[in-house]
C-alpha cells in the first residue's frame, strides 16, 4: 500500500513548465520573446495612429518616425550626430571609469576609506545632474569637456559605489586563503579580489554605460550645435514629433548595442563563471 502525499509534501513540488524558479527556458523561446513583445507594441502603435485615436502632432505613426530617420540617413544628419555623441559617451564614460574602479576598490576593502569617502559619494549621487549644468558652464566653458563633465558626473558616483558592492561580496574565505599562503595586501588585491570580482565590475560597467547613455540628452541640452540630444531638443522646439521619436528610438537601439558588446564580451572573458550568468 502506497503511503498517502501529505499537504506538505505538495507545497514542496517545485513548478513544472516555464515558471519555475530560476529554470532556463528553450534558447529559441527566449529570443523569440524578445521581438514579440516589441513587435506587438509597434502593432499596437501603428493601429493607434492608422485608427486617428491620437493625432500625428501628439503621435506621429512607426512609418511616419522611420521616414524621418531616413531622411536624415540620406541628408548624413544621423551618422554625423551619432558620431559626435558616441565620442562624447566614450569619453565621458571612459573617465568615470578610471576615477571609479581605483576609488571603489579601495572603498570595498579598506573600512577607513569607506567611512571617508563613502558618505560624500552617496550623498553626490542624489544630486540632479541637470541642476548641476550652469556650474558645468562656468567650469568647463560650452564645449565638448562641459558635456564630458556632466556625464562624468551622471556616471560616477553610482559606478563607485556598486565597484565597492562587487568587492565586497568577494567571499572572505578567499581573502583568509591569500593571508594564510603569506601574500600582502598589494598581492591579495592582485591576484585574489580582483580576478574573483572582475565579472561583477564587467557587469556595472555594463549597467553604467547605459546610464552614461541616458544622460545624453542632458549633456547636449546648452549650447551644442550638434549631436542626437541637440538633435532632439531642437526638434521640441518646433513640434517635430517624429523626429523626437526617432532620435529617442535610436538613442536606445545604441544603448542596446553597447550593452549586447559588453554582454558578450563578458562571456567571453570570464568564460569560468559563465555558469553563474
């Protein structure tokens, strides 16, 4: 005689199908589900505007935005913003880098400098970036750097403080490990915190980026005559909706690029812990 499943025992029976827990799912769904869900939000687009629910002034129609996006192919307008914005994006980014990775190391392992450093970081991250764009004039004048400046600033404080959090979930056992086999501190952040928490930064650079991408908009708001947030901001002042649209879209069809780059590369780089990504 079979004993009898208790209640208990059927709470404990994990899900079956394509929502258990942490469960992957067949790779060709997965990418199928990533054209879908935006495939059926264009549709949906399309028939709002083909329907007249909403006039072309408020929400031009998808062919109404890539007519606009050709026209500036064909005329060299988009590749020439672009270029001028992706330099910006890099340099921008590329600063905040360097100054972060060292500063969130230091903060991750040593308390003395967390204490130090760590309240003022936190504090300056709140601080809206935009608000910050007149000082960004007076410092840097009306140039690239002033726009480097304010994406610097949009970047950095937020990617000093996860560099930290990476560090800091480096299990301590492997710190105890360096210390046991007499390694110094110089040596224990060489070859043990570094090459365990190199996936982890590789991740926020990942994320920071986007952001640096995502302040675009706002480094280019003064006195630039070019770029696609200039582009975008001149186009509000005349109503050109369509041309907000396009530039917003391919802002972040970029930004999407860059991340795929940084995602696979990645995994190409620390290919041992692909198995934890």
């Amino acid at each position: 005689m079979q004993p009898k499943t208790t209640k208990a025992q059927i709470r404990k029976k994990p899900k079956s199908g394509l929502f258990r827990l942490r469960e992957d799912i067949p790779s060709g769904l997965y990418s199928a589900l990533g054209f879908i869900i935006p495939a059926v939000l264009i549709f949906l687009w399309w028939l709002v505007t083909y329907l007249g629910l909403v006039k072309p002034l408020f929400l031009p129609s998808p062919v109404a935005v890539l007519a606009e996006g050709w026209r500036q192919v064909t005329e060299g307008i988009l590749f020439a913003d672009a270029s001028v914005s992706f330099y910006r994006i890099t340099i921008g980014w590329l600063a905040a880098t360097v100054v972060a990775v060292p500063i969130g190391i230091l903060m991750g392992n040593f308390r003395i400098i967390e204490g130090s450093l760590g309240p003022l970081i936190s504090t300056m991250r709140y601080m809206p970036v935009v608000a910050l764009i007149p000082l960004s004039i007076l410092w840097a004048g009306i140039g690239d750097a002033q726009k480097i400046l304010i994406l610097f600033l949009g970047t950095f404080f937020q990617q000093a403080l996860m560099i930290m959090d990476n560090v800091k979930n480096i299990d301590m056992n492997l710190i105890r490990a360096g210390q046991t086999l007499g390694f110094s501190n110089s040596e224990i952040l060489r070859r043990v915190i570094l090459p365990a928490a190199s996936p982890g930064i590789w991740d926020t650079f990942r994320i920071t980026i986007g952001w640096t991408w995502t302040y675009l908009v706002v480094a280019e708001l003064v006195a630039a005559s070019d770029g696609l947030g200039r582009r975008i901001m001149d186009a509000q002042r005349y109503l050109a909706t369509d041309t907000i649209l396009f530039g917003t879209l391919f802002i972040g069809v970029l930004g999407l690029l860059t991340d795929y780059a940084f995602n696979k590369s990645g995994l190409r780089f620390f290919r041992w812990n692909s198995d934890k990504r």
